[in-house]
C-alpha cells in the first residue's frame, strides 16, 4: 500500500496542476469528478484538506469511498469526519 507521504505528495501535485492551469485541468479524473474536502484534525483541530474523486453522482449528491487506495485502514479523512 502505498504511505501516507506519497498521498500527501499526490494531493499536492494535484493541487500544483489546478493552480497551474487556472483551475482548467485537474476536476475531473478518468471521467469522475474531483472534490476538495475539508476536515477538521481530530488531534490538532486545524483545516485538513484533501482532494478526493467521486465514482458516483446523482443530481447534485455525490458519493466519496473511504478506501486510502484500497489499504485495510481509514483514510484520515475519514477518522477526522468520523470524530467530528
């Protein structure tokens, strides 16, 4: 699985493409639109986002998965929305 510092590097570079094209390239990735999501740290309480992609929309509802890339463990994201 892959760690938590090369998600932390994909959501920057991610970030970097956005910022470089003038938010016209990176919303969307293999045909799913793409999300920013912000948590509050369930340990520091400060502002943690995150770029995510969603596999499933109706209307304006959206559906996010929990997977970190398929690993056994929760997204932070997710412990942070769950101990909100």
């Amino acid at each position: 699985m892959p760690s938590d510092a090369f998600f932390k590097v994909m959501n920057r570079v991610h970030r970097v493409m956005l910022g470089a094209s003038g938010g016209r390239f990176g919303w969307s990735i293999s045909g799913m639109p793409v999300i920013e999501l912000t948590t509050t740290g369930r340990h520091s309480g400060q502002p943690r986002a995150t770029m995510l992609t969603s596999p499933y929309q109706e209307g304006s509802t959206m559906v996010i998965v929990a997977t970190r890339g398929g690993d056994d463990h929760n997204p932070a994201w997710y412990l942070n929305l769950r101990d909100t």
